[in-house]
C-alpha cells in the first residue's frame, strides 16, 4: 500500500542535507527537490586551487567549518532566485561573505574533479579573496554550469545518470541504525555529519542499506548502485576540523572488504551509507519532484547480502 507496491514501509526519511559547496558543511532541510544532477543546490559549487583542480576536506580539513546559508525559499518548489538572492558564507575569524544567485558569471576552463575537467563558472574575485585569505593559498569559488557541462556517473554503475561535484553520485543515503550500531562501538559517539549524507532515514536495522536495490520515496524510485566506500573525511571532525583515527580503525572491524565481500578482490576499503540514482532524474517529469523528512521508505528490490551489492 501507500504506493511503494511492497507492502509496509521499511523506514522513514529523518533527515535530508544538502551541501551547496563540496566540502563545506551541509544545511539540513525540511525537503529537497530532485534535478537531473541529483538534489537542487546539491555540490553545485567548490573551491578550486590556481590550477582549477579541487579542494576537499581530505587536503584542507577546514572547509569543515565553512557554513553556508541558502534563501529560506530556495529549496521550495519552483523557486527562483531574484537579485537579491544570496548564498551566505560564513567562517570562524572571517567576515560573512555574500554570493549573489542570480548575477551573470565569467566562464573559467580547466576546473577539475576527480576524473572529470571541464568549464565553470567563476563567482568572482571578492569570493576568490575570501578563500585565498581562509584557506591561506590562491583559491577561487566556481559554480557547475549546467547550461554547457555535464558530469557523467561512472557507467558501469549506473548509466546515464549525471551529478554535478559530488565525489561520484547524486544521492548517499545512511541510515540512523547504522549510525546507532556505530556509535555503540565507539569510544566517543560520532555525529551523521562525519558521514555526509543526503538522505538519513529511520526505524530500519543497521546497514539494511547495504541491500536496497530499489526502494521508494514519495513516489520516486531510487536505485541503489554502489556501497559507498569511505575515504578519510569521516575522520575529520567537522567541529573542529581535526582528524583521528576512528571512525575507520572500528570499521575495519566489521565493515571492511574483507569482511562483507570475502570473494572480491581485497582493497583495505571500508563501507558505509549506499549511493543512489532516482530514476526520475532522467526525465523532465522528474523535476521538481520533493523528498520531504517524515515520507516513508518502501523497498522493492533488495539483494541478500553485501557480497551481492556492486561496491
């Protein structure tokens, strides 16, 4: 019932983020609107050095404490920004910083990601200062031009789907349970924020996650196409910007490779949260569309085990 076709719901969404500046930290929101790159507002902007290459948190930890607010409409239905729209950048020990959402941009080339390279926008040389000063080396703000670029998830996981500069997919959902078993390991609890999540949702088992396939939201199907293998940002508190050991060292113990895909090859990796795709992305009919905290979560499809999962 309830339109999932799959009986009861399995979870609930508790919670959506949305990271407007790879890196910096996310705005928790009440619901989000789906695009064809994933989430609106979504990593739609980053902070370059002078060769246009990325900076993330795993070369400059402090992007951590880089707060950002959006207009309280922005991540409604069909908002437009006006010339008074802004995004607000604010930092320990820096001025608050305001970049207009509607102003025309210089075209700057050679911004890379990752695998990927292509134009952006440049939002300016007073954003450009303000980096270069916080950061203390020459940086520049650059926004995804939608109009000319497009940044293809890998194909061999999920086909013609595009996202804009997230490390690789357009949505990460974790669920609190997994989160809960976590924390129960560990020493010092860690906050979801460590795990940078779009999606969090509730009231399933920890690591169910793992083996959704399809599942869905508010109408939009979501397919789950690879276990989200972590790298060394859930190791940097995103309070204080410093890194320790944990939360990798606890799951290695039992999130690894090793551990959950005995037969695959062995890369040290640990996993936690799952990437998705929403089928809706594809098509016009598709935008627009909300996932809102409270909707529940059905499962259509899952697989029996994370071995079976593509990671």
């Amino acid at each position: 019932g309830g339109g999932g076709g799959g009986g009861a719901a399995a979870a609930a969404v508790s919670a959506i983020f949305i990271y407007p500046i790879k890196s910096c930290r996310g705005i928790a929101v009440a619901n989000a609107c789906i695009t064809s790159t994933g989430f609106r507002w979504d990593r739609q902007w980053l902070v370059v050095n002078s060769k246009g290459r990325a900076y993330t948190q795993r070369v400059e930890p402090k992007l951590a404490l880089v707060e950002i607010e959006m207009p309280s409409d922005a991540f409604s239905k069909g908002w437009e920004p006006t010339a008074n729209s802004y995004m607000v950048i604010k930092a320990p020990g820096m001025e608050t910083l305001k970049v207009p959402l509607s102003s025309k941009h210089a075209v700057i080339d050679g911004v890379s990601v990752w695998e990927w390279s292509g134009s952006a926008f440049d939002e300016g040389d007073e954003a450009s200062e303000w980096f270069s000063n916080y950061l203390g080396k020459p940086s520049r703000l650059v926004r995804f031009n939608t109009s000319s670029q497009t940044r293809a998830v890998d194909p061999s996981y999920a086909l013609g789907y595009e996202t804009m500069f997230s490390d690789g997919y357009p949505f990460l959902l974790v669920s609190q349970g997994s989160l809960d078993a976590l924390n129960e390991i560990l020493e010092e609890p860690l906050l979801i924020n460590r795990f940078r999540p779009n999606i969090v949702v509730d009231g399933c088992n920890p690591f169910s996650e793992d083996l959704w396939k399809v599942i869905k939201i508010n109408k939009l199907t979501f397919h789950g196409v690879k276990l989200c293998a972590r790298c060394k940002v859930p190791t940097i508190s995103q309070e204080d910007a410093i890194a320790g050991p944990e939360p990798t060292e606890t799951l290695m113990k039992f999130r690894s490779d090793e551990i959950l895909r005995p037969n695959s090859k062995k890369q040290g990796k640990v996993f936690f949260g799952q990437n998705l795709v929403c089928k809706e992305s594809l098509s016009a009919a598709g935008g627009g569309a909300l996932v809102k905290v409270g909707d529940p979560v059905y499962i259509l499809q899952e697989v029996s085990s994370c071995a079976e999962a593509p990671a």
